[in-house]
C-alpha cells in the first residue's frame, strides 16, 4: 500500500521518515486524543467527552458522558452515555466520529466541540478557550518483563468554557464555566483492546498505587493542579503539582515541593447497625508546600453527581466489554443511561461495571485561610486496590 499524505504533512515538522499516517511504535495501545471536562458551579452537572485516534488499530473512537442531578439531593441521579466508533482512515484528517466533533481554532488556546442533536437525545456546542498557558506534565515510561509497558506524555490547560449541551432532551446554557482540558499521546494502559494473553505475567507485580488523586481547580487568581499516588500510609509513590497564573499575568508558575492530606470517605450501613467507609470521596484537605516553604490548605469535595468513565468506553466499557480502540466496524454508536447515587450504587443490570468504584466528578476548593479564595474544577479520587481507610469489602477490588 502505498504512503498517505495527511494534511498535517504540509508543516516542516516529520520526526520519522514517513507520512502523518503512521506513529513510529506499532504497539495496538498507541492512541492521541483529547478530553474535556466541565460542570457548573452549583454541582447539578457533570459533563465529561473523549475522542481518540488509534493510529496502529485504524480506529477513531470518542464518547460523552454526563451526570445529571438534583445537588442538594442524596440520590436520585443520572448518568447519561453516547459511545462512538469509526474506521480512521481515509478521513484520518478529520477530528469527527459520528456526529462529535474538536475543531481547533487556535492551538493550545481555543477549542470548539459540537456535537449533532442526534438519536440519542444529544447535542453541544463548546467553546474552550485557555483561562492559563496549558501545563506539560512529566512524560512518563513504564517498562515491564523488560517490555515497554506504557510510554504517556500529557498536557492540561485550565478553561473558560462557552455555549450549550443538550442531553435528554433538555437543553443546558454553559455561560463561562470553567473547563479542564488533556490531550494525550502514547501508549496506554486502557486503550487499543485487552493485553495479550502471550505476554508472561509478571514475576514481582508492582503494588497498587492506593489512593490516587488527579485534580485541576480554577480560583480567582490562579489554577491549581496536583496528581498523587499514596498506599495509605508512608511515602507518596508519586506526585506531581503546577501553580498556573491566567494569560496576562506575569508571575512565574511554580511547582510544589511536597503534598499532605486529610481524607473523609463517603460511609454506608453495613446491615449489622454499624457503617462501612467506600472508596467514594465526601471531602478531604490537602496541603501544598509552595517553594518558600509556605503551605497551603485547600478543601475539597465533590459538587456533582459521579461520573463513571466505563460509560465512555473505560475498563472493557462498550457493549463487547473490549474497551477503547477496537475496530467494530466503518461506524458504530452505543447509548446508555444508569441510575446513579453518590456512593457507588449503579443501576446498570446490562453492563459488568468491573470498576464500578472508579469515578470522577466535578468538584469545589477551597483555601482554608481565605474561603472567599475558591472555585471549581475536574476532581478525580479513586482508590486502586487495597487502603486502610476503606471497608473489608472493596479490598482488592480494582487489579
């Protein structure tokens, strides 16, 4: 077959001797996409989309997710979910699977997703524009049984985000929210189809990550980002931060030097009287260290109902439970809708929610010594594998 010129072919930019067409590595798990994330400030919605493209496997695939949900209420929750999946190529050069599509305005600056009211009762018009310069996070290599497991570089911007969505019918004004934004390249560790069944397992399996958190806020004055992996007790296995300053302003963004926290989890009955802890954030405090040695305390909290990503394709997601980045034809489209509780119920009797504690939602922070300091932004706290602040009856749960 003979080489594809793409149109990103016209920029002196090659890094390897063939066309836009192809990534150098071939792995099946390589994939480059985006993904957005957005909720209003009273907490009611939870709007999270993803597209991808999966050079090695010809595949394009993308979803939308939202929560809905009354904020003050316990229960009573949805999650709405539109699955997408075409062939890639020819039309590797548009950033379109069904009716979802990423325009890119201005890079690293202002995006545009729509989407076309379709069957599904679901619509948008986004436009995401940088409130700060987007942040590149550490590139990171995981090699495993002398193999290269995953190979993942990231940045993140913090936004402004513009227009509507309709979901259900019902049609939601987005005026200036603020949004969180990633786009991501490499190879993955939940994309591009299950592992295979010929690589050997490990002799010395790396221990769970524990806690994990990933979390980007917007106050008034500046954006807050920090990731961290902790085993519930001892030193962080991982932690990475960013203090971000809006365009305009001319301090100097800066990295933390060191991270602390308080977690409470969300507790249910244990049907003997008593209470058990789930891996479900009800709030926390976490402590940055600023390079002068001064520590900040910010609280946070889940404003919305959670969003579980299995319903965008994550974790064996999609009706064939292969997950992302798998060939089902020159285009498909799945849609469901699960009944949702800020716990870790979800009425989903069709779907094998084989990480069904795995959620994210929309959150609030705060400054503990100026509570007029806060805003909102992307909230991720999960728990993988065992922790010492979770019940008996989620250890082990996610491998």
């Amino acid at each position: 077959m003979s080489r594809r010129l793409t149109r990103l072919d016209e920029f002196p930019r090659h890094q390897i001797g063939t066309t836009f067409d192809m990534v150098a590595d071939g792995s099946p798990h390589w994939s480059d996409g985006f993904y957005f994330t957005t909720g209003d400030p009273d907490g009611r919605s939870a709007w999270f989309m993803g597209l991808r493209l999966h050079a090695n496997n010809d595949v394009l695939d993308a979803f939308v997710c939202v929560s809905r949900g009354e904020a003050a209420s316990a229960r009573g929750g949805r999650q709405h979910n539109m699955r997408w999946s075409r062939r890639l190529r020819p039309e590797i050069d548009d950033i379109r699977c069904g009716p979802l599509s990423v325009d890119i305005i201005e890079g690293l600056r202002v995006l545009r997703v729509r989407c076309d009211p379709n069957e599904h009762g679901h619509g948008c018009d986004l436009l995401w524009e940088g409130w700060c310069p987007p942040y590149n996070e550490d590139h990171v290599q995981v090699i495993l049984n002398g193999r290269l497991h995953s190979d993942r570089s990231n940045y993140l911007q913090c936004c402004t985000v513009l227009g509507w969505f309709e979901v259900a019918g019902e049609r939601v004004d987005v005026n200036t929210w603020t949004g969180v934004r990633d786009h991501s390249w490499g190879i993955g560790n939940n994309t591009g189809g299950p592992r295979s069944v010929a690589i050997a397992p490990l002799l010395e399996p790396p221990a769970p990550p524990g806690l994990r958190q990933w979390c980007v806020f917007r106050l008034a004055d500046r954006a807050v980002y920090w990731q961290f992996h902790h085993p519930g007790s001892g030193a962080y296995t991982k932690f990475e931060s960013q203090c971000m300053f809006p365009y305009g302003d001319d301090r100097e963004p800066f990295a933390y030097t060191a991270v602390d926290h308080d977690i409470r989890f969300v507790e249910v009955a244990d049907g003997a009287g008593g209470a058990v802890a789930v891996p479900r954030l009800a709030e926390g405090v976490v402590r940055l260290t600023r390079p002068d040695g001064v520590v900040e305390r910010y609280a946070i909290e889940p404003i919305s109902y959670p969003v579980y990503l299995q319903g965008g394709g994550y974790f064996a997601g999609f009706d064939d439970g292969l997950g992302r980045g798998v060939y089902r034809g020159d285009l498909h489209d799945e849609a469901d809708t699960w009944d949702i509780d800020r716990t870790i119920a979800v009425d989903a009797p069709d779907v094998d929610l084989n990480r069904a504690h795995y959620a994210e939602a929309w959150g609030r922070c705060t400054n503990l010594d100026d509570p007029a300091d806060t805003g909102t932004g992307h909230l991720e706290c999960v728990v993988l594998g065992p922790h010492p602040a979770i019940g008996a009856i989620q250890r082990g749960a996610a491998s």
